[in-house]
C-alpha cells in the first residue's frame, strides 16, 4: 500500500459525506439504517395524506386510507414493479420498520384505553351487556363455524389446533372497533342520541371482552403446553389486579399532588405515565401474552376525573396518529396479497367471512336493541355500527399473523372482511337513521306529534299568530357564546333588558286615603346561550364529546360567567355547551334558537376573525385580517341563511362597546432605567366608566329587515343611558335643490316636519315597491308619533334624502361619523343597519373594500368597516316567525 491509498480489502471508516461521495441514499446499511427509514416513512405518511382528502369526502374514517396506502405499497401493487421492494423495503430493514411500528401500536393501544371510560358502561349496564353479548355471542358462533372449513383449506401451520384457530377467528368476528365507532358517531351526530350512548356502552364491553378473548388466543399459541398457558393468563390476572389495587391508588395521589389531574399532567407526570405503560408493556410480553395488552391495562386504570385522560391524549396523540399509526397500518398492507385470492373456492370463503361479519353483529345487536323496547330502525341501525371493524380488527389479525394462527391467504382474506365492513358502516347507518327520522323520534317522544306527524301542541307562533306591529319586543335572545365576545355581549344584554321592577301610584278608594305605592313586576329578558366548540378528527375532541355535553354546561367557565351575570342583571338565563365539527356551527344555532323560540339570534363577529377560540395568543387582529378568514364569512353566511326560516338575526360587530378598547398589535415591551423602577412599576387601575352612555345611529332605508333593526333600536333606548338618531333615506321625489349633495331636516320626536321644500331631493336606485314604500312610511309614522314621553328627549327622527351617484355611500358615512364616536370616554356607540336594504346604496368599489364581506353584511356596513368608524356595528336581518 503506496501513497495512502485504500485497497478493496481495507476495514477503514464507511464515507462520512453521504450522496456527496457517491453513496446511494437509498440503501439499506445495517450501521446507518435511520436513512432509508425516513425514506420509507416519507413514503407511507404521502401516501396516507393523499388518500386520506378523497376518503374524507365518502365519510370514510382515516383508518381506511393507512391500510389502503399500505396494501397499494405492498405486493398487490407497487412490489409487482420490479426492484421496488429491493429498493424501499428490503427484507433486511423491516425489523426496524416493524420496531418503530410497534412502539407507536402501544402506544396506539395506551390511548385507545384512555378513550374507554367505564363508567358510560356502569351507567347504561342493561342495554350495554345484552346488546354487548349478544353482538359477540352470534358472531362468534358463526365465525367458529366457519373456521373448520377455513381450517381445512388454507391452514399451513400444523402446530395450531383447530380449538385455537377457532377461538381466533370467533374473537376476529366478534370484535368491534370502538375507537373508529365514536368517530363515526361523532361526524354523524349521534353521540348523545340514544342509539349512540348505547353503541358505545356496548362497544365499550365489547373491547374489553375481545382484548381478553384474545389475549387468550396468544397466550394458548404462544406456549408448548396448556398448562403453561394458563400460567401466562393467571399472571396476566395477577398483573392487572396489581395495577388496579396498588399501582392506582399511589399513582393518583401524586397526579393530585402535582396538580396534573385537574390542570393536565407536567412533563413529568407525562414521563411517569408512560414509563408505566413501557413497563406494563414489558411485562405481558415476557409472560408470553402480546405487549399491547401492558399498554392497555395501563390505560384503563388512568383517572378520566377532572378530565386527565383527555389533557393526556391532547399531548401524545398527533405524533401517534400522524407517523406511527400509519407505519403500523402499512406494515399490515404490505402484509397483505390481493392476488392470493385467485380463485372461486378464496373468494367464496371471503365473501362468507364478509357475511357472516355482518349478519352476526346486526342481527345480534338488533334483536338485543328491541329487546330493550328500542324502534326497530333503532335497532337495525344500532347493529349496523356494532358490526365496523376498522383498525381494532388490523391490530388482532396482525397479532394472529405474527403467532403464525393465520396463513397470509387467510389474512388477506379478513383484511378485506374489515375493510368492506367498516366502509359500509357509515352508508348504511344514513340510510337506516337519516336525519329526517331522527327528528320524527325526538319529536314524537317529547310528545310533539303523533306517530303521523301531525301536531299534537301546535308551537306559539301558529297558536298566537305572527306578532307582528309597534309592540313587537325581543323576548327571547339566543346567544352565540364566545370567550373574546363577552364585554360586548354582556353590555348589549344589559341595555337591552328593561327594568325588572316598576313602581306606580295608585289613587286612595277613599278621599281620606294616601296614593299608594304598588310594585309591578314585568316579564324578565330571557337570554339562552351557545358556546360551540369544535369536533375535530383528534382522539381528544371525541372524548370530549362522549364525556357529555351536559358535563361541560354545568362547568365551562364562559357559560358560568354568562350565566352569573345574567342572574345579577335581573335575566332569565340559560346556557349550553354543543361540541360539533366547525361545519355545523350555523346549524347548531339555529337548531337552538328554534328549540327555546328564540326572537332574536345574536351572532358577534369574533375579535380574531376567526370560527376558534384560540386564546394562546390573544391579540385583535386588524381590519384587513378580521374580515377576511373565509371559513368565517362562510359561517356567518350559513347561519343568516338558516335564520331566515326561525327567528330575527344580528351580526354584532364589536369596537369598544362597553368601554373597553382592545389593542391591535402586540404589546411593546417598555423600557426601564433601573431595578428599583421595575419593582415600583404596576399596572394603573382603570377607573370606572363615568360616562355610560351610549347612542345609536341608524340610517333607515326600508324592508323587512330595517324595519325589524328600527323596532330593536326603540327597544334599546328603553334603557336610560341610550340615546339614538334615525335617519330616514328617502328617494325617488324630484329634485328641489342642488343635487348630488345630502341635506336633512332633524325634529325631535313628536314635532312637526312641515318645512321640506328645503331638503335635497333625488332619484335613489333600488327595489323598493309603492306598497312596500307606503308600508314603511306607515311604520316610521307610526312609531314616531307613538314614541313614549320619556324617549323624547333621547330619540331624534331626521329625514335625509340623498342623490345617487358615486358619492351616495361617502355621505352615509360622514351622517355616521358625524352621530357617533364623537364622545371617546363614554361606552361605545352603535351603528345599527339592516343587512338588505331595499333602497340599495351604490357600491363603487374601492381600495379599501372588502369583496366577500360586503356580500355578507351589505354594503353599507362593509364600508363603514373598512373606513374606520369609531362605533360597533349591529347588522340585522328578518327572519322566521319574527319577520314583519
């Protein structure tokens, strides 16, 4: 050897500088296996991702595109192009595949157990264990049954008995995936119905069954004797009551000691817990029983008590879901070879394990279901979910491919019995119990209709008739509920609710007496609040949702504080927390406006601009980013669009109302001079407001929609600290002065306004009819010269007519800047419009606008918006049985 040259033969050091000296990325090397790793999971995650959006679209749950991604990546597709199994999964790199794998299944199985709360079973124990036994009961029956003649055709391993296979293929039959079921019930609504509460209290004993049912299996093949066998399960036994009697109880003194079990576990505490399930997880490997079952029984015995287990789940389950998971799924894809089923005798088999999947759960779970006096739609849609397999089922039959109890023929047969049947749950469960007949049954049990449809207790509205006229008060106000929202919601229930309590003079009966005074107590403001939360595809959303709607309104802090104010403040109230996916938020809405027969729907625009509540960084965003998140604008258009059909709606648009001016940007940090300066540096108290007063101003052009905005506004001035200007826009008289300008003539109300040859007359485009015209002239009247004594004062009437053309909405906005936000230390002013006016301003466009807002809030609130006005905005639109 010459020159420090290396021979061929030389053991020096591999090359250290990767591609850059010719060394093939892709290749596996036992020393340096992470690098093909990546590659393989960069591969499996795409392919999931992708196949994930066009599955989401059928309501498909996630599960259906991991095992679809891997059996595209396995030998049924991509391994037939010659040198791809070579290249991406050579034999050789699978264990550590099979590794990462693993890990992330215990883990998987760790958190499926945090999703199973016991006490929805404790709680629905009757219906749960005969529709849980009896949806295992037949299908294990006829999975033993067909087993023999499986047995006899595709078995290879000799060392398997017929009595283990058996009992493996009853247990893979019986089965049903819970975790997959709440997803399913949670996108189709049904968590809280009674169909859904008794799915999951029957899945759950369901799961816990089949996880012993198979354990049993593993423990039986993977000793020599019986006896050994049994060993393994009395450990097993032995190990899950050591957890539960002395590991429990020293485990959740320290969760309390820490603070983790009501605030969400530290690091630490994350740390133990998973230390645990490892530990676990070790040890019913070592006994001859699969390692999952550790990580499940550690699960089990976690608190689900000042919601741990969920704040648990929040920190571990994306990276779970997002990369193992789908490593573990693609493993049982690659696993599996579609084209060993390549003749009639592999697919009839396959087609009876399909039917017998499904017969035995739906009509096991039916006829238990009916038996508990269930409809028999109910029940024929609570064995339809009963029969989903999903990704509990991949698992158990991965664990009998592993033990050897299933030859790949067979395997790949019962992957696409799980496939079939968890594609087919959804489908079937809309046809079964669509939404129309849900409705039918809540309506029919509360009593409402009869069997027919017919109305047993027709509604106020058909009862009374529209109350339609001067008096028309709101009554009842439905709220929708955010945490960024509250001072403005808070103010605009306090103006609107009249007083409580009213005194009033009574003449003597007799001359010698004294006038009395008689206390009358008027109808109080009812208030129903909203707080939505948003169901996601997380494992946490759906635990929030399947611990009860009812356990977060008795406990949400904002609802609380809804609902505590509204006491104090002389208002009925109540509140609601709803956990639904963020395209049912309008839906959700108005469904509840509709139950309590609300008057009037108030939606607040959210300070971020966004359909979250996300607090983590709570800074108002500017104009030009609050206005312009279209899933927002979508669900402020979807909620006035159903609110046409039930009740008035108001879009609240805060800007200080209340008194409270938020800041825009972040916060700059302040500099000091010195340590003493820092410790006598404190925030200054802010002072009460001392001017409370409030004034609206609001331009009324005509239509059903202003007409109801002029009668809220009459409503708020009822409140002694509201004054309000009203300007009515007229249009189409003849020109009596210079055009193109604006001029009106102000009268307090009750006075006469005969001098209007002096106002400015023009032609204003629009859609307005002569009877719709007279109409609203009529009302304006009417409310004018009826308006109470006490609101003389703080009501003033204008009439303005002002001439079309590009500056027509420049001078709405300057008799707006000129009423409102002119007096800076009171608290807040309104401007209140109608969302469709019939006499439509002219919109020129502009810099400035906005285009998709202006389609949901008109065009005049758009640009007010965008010009900057120091006021609130509250848009209104007619709707349902309060339209006039």
């Amino acid at each position: 050897m010459a020159g420090g040259e290396v021979t061929g033969n030389s053991t020096g050091a591999p090359p250290q500088a990767g591609i850059l000296e010719g060394v093939n990325p892709i290749v596996y090397t036992p020393s340096n296996p992470i690098t093909l790793f990546i590659v393989q999971a960069i591969i499996v995650i795409i392919f999931c991702q992708l196949l994930t959006y066009p599955l989401r679209w059928l309501h498909q749950p996630r599960v259906i595109a991991e095992v679809l991604g891997g059996i595209l990546l396995g030998p049924s597709v991509m391994m037939r192009i010659p040198g791809f199994e070579a290249a991406i999964f050579p034999p050789a790199s699978m264990p550590v595949f099979n590794n990462v794998a693993n890990l992330g299944l215990i883990i998987f199985l760790f958190l499926v157990a945090l999703e199973v709360d016991i006490r929805l079973f404790t709680q629905n124990w009757k219906a749960a264990l005969s529709v849980g036994l009896a949806g295992m009961i037949l299908p294990f029956g006829l999975g033993f049954a067909i087993a023999w003649g499986l047995y006899k055709q595709f078995h290879v391993d000799e060392a398997i008995g017929f009595g283990v296979f058996g009992l493996f293929i009853g247990t893979a039959l019986a089965i049903t995936a819970f975790p997959v079921l709440c997803r399913i019930l949670s996108e189709l609504n049904l968590l809280r119905s009674g169909v859904g509460v008794t799915v999951l209290a029957a899945g759950i004993g369901n799961d816990v069954t089949g996880w012993v049912l198979l354990a049993l299996c593993v423990a039986l093949t993977n000793n020599s004797s019986g006896l050994a066998a049994l060993w393994a399960l009395l450990c097993c036994i032995g190990w899950t009551l050591l957890l539960i009697f002395v590991i429990r109880p020293p485990f959740i003194w320290i969760l309390k000691r820490t603070g983790s079990l009501h605030n969400g576990p530290t690091q630490g505490m994350v740390a133990l817990t998973l230390l645990m399930v490892l530990a676990s997880s070790w040890f019913t490997g070592i006994i001859g029983v699969h390692p999952i079952f550790g990580a499940f029984l550690v699960g089990l015995i976690c608190p689900h008590d000042g919601g741990f287990a969920i704040k648990l789940t929040e920190k571990i389950e994306d990276l779970i879901s997002v990369l193992f998971l789908p490593l573990y799924f693609a493993l049982s894809g690659l696993k599996t070879n579609l084209g060993l089923l390549n003749d009639g005798i592999t697919w009839g088999y396959c087609i009876g394990v399909i039917v017998c999947a499904f017969a035995g759960k739906i009509i096991g779970g039916t006829l238990a279901a009916r038996a508990n006096k269930l409809l028999w739609r109910e029940s024929f849609t609570i064995g339809a979910l009963m029969s989903c397999k999903g990704l509990v089922e991949l698992i158990v039959l991965n664990i009998g491919y592993q033990a050897g109890i299933l030859s790949e023929t067979t395997f790949s047969m019962f992957v696409v019995m799980a496939l079939v049947t968890t594609v087919a749950t959804t489908p079937m469960t809309k046809l079964l119990y669509p939404n129309w007949y849900q409705k039918k049954v809540e309506r029919w049990r509360k009593g409402e209709i009869d069997w027919d449809g017919n109305e047993l207790n027709p509604p106020e509205s058909l009862q009374g008739g529209l109350k339609k006229g001067v008096d028309t008060e709101i009554r009842r106000l439905m709220v929708h509920l955010r945490l960024d929202s509250l001072p403005s919601l808070f103010t605009f229930i306090t103006i609107l609710g009249p007083e409580s309590v009213t005194k009033k003079q009574v003449e003597p009966e007799t001359p010698d007496g004294e006038p009395a005074e008689v206390i009358i107590k008027k109808r109080p403001l009812e208030v129903h609040g909203m707080r939505i939360l948003e169901l996601t595809e997380r494992t946490s959303s759906v635990m929030h949702l399947t611990t009860g709607e009812d356990f977060y309104s008795l406990r949400d802090p904002v609802v609380n504080a809804f609902r505590t104010f509204s006491q104090l403040h002389d208002v009925a109230v109540s509140g609601r927390v709803a956990v639904v996916p963020a395209d049912s938020y309008a839906e959700t809405l108005m469904t509840q406006a509709d139950e309590v027969s609300s008057d009037f729907a108030l939606i607040p625009w959210g300070e971020s601009g966004s359909t979250s509540e996300d607090q983590s960084f709570p800074i108002t965003a500017d104009t030009n980013e609050r206005f312009k998140s279209l899933a927002h604008l979508e669900f402020i258009n979807q909620t006035l669009e159903k609110a046409s059909a039930v009740c008035n709606a108001g879009i609240f648009i805060d800007n200080g109302f209340g008194g409270i001016t938020k800041p825009v940007d972040r916060p700059e940090l302040q500099r000091t001079k010195s340590a003493i300066s820092i410790r006598n540096q404190v925030d200054v108290a802010a002072l009460p407001v001392a001017n409370k007063s409030h004034h609206i101003f609001f331009p009324f052009f005509g239509g059903a929609d202003d007409r109801v905005a002029l009668r809220i506004v009459l409503q708020l001035v009822k409140n002694p600290h509201v004054s309000a200007t009203i300007v009515r826009i007229n249009g189409d008289k003849p020109t009596t002065a210079k055009s193109g300008a604006a001029a009106s003539t102000s009268t307090a109300a009750g006075e006469d306004n005969s001098d209007t040859n002096k106002t400015v007359v023009a032609s204003t485009p629009g859609t307005l009819t002569p009877e719709a015209d007279v109409e609203d002239g009529a009302l304006y009247a009417t409310l004018k010269s009826s308006l109470p004594e006490e609101l003389v004062n703080r009501v003033t009437f204008n009439e303005v007519t002002i001439a079309a053309g590009k500056e027509e909405l420049k001078e709405i906005i300057v008799l707006a800047q000129q009423a409102v936000g002119n007096t800076r230390d009171n608290a807040g002013d309104v401007v209140v419009l109608g969302r469709r006016n019939a006499k439509k301003a002219v919109d020129v466009g502009g810099s400035g606008a906005i285009p998709d807002l202006k389609n949901t809030v008109g065009e005049v609130a758009e640009r007010l918006i965008t010009t900057g006005i120091r006021a609130s905005l509250l848009v209104i639109q007619a709707g349902g049985r309060g339209q006039a």
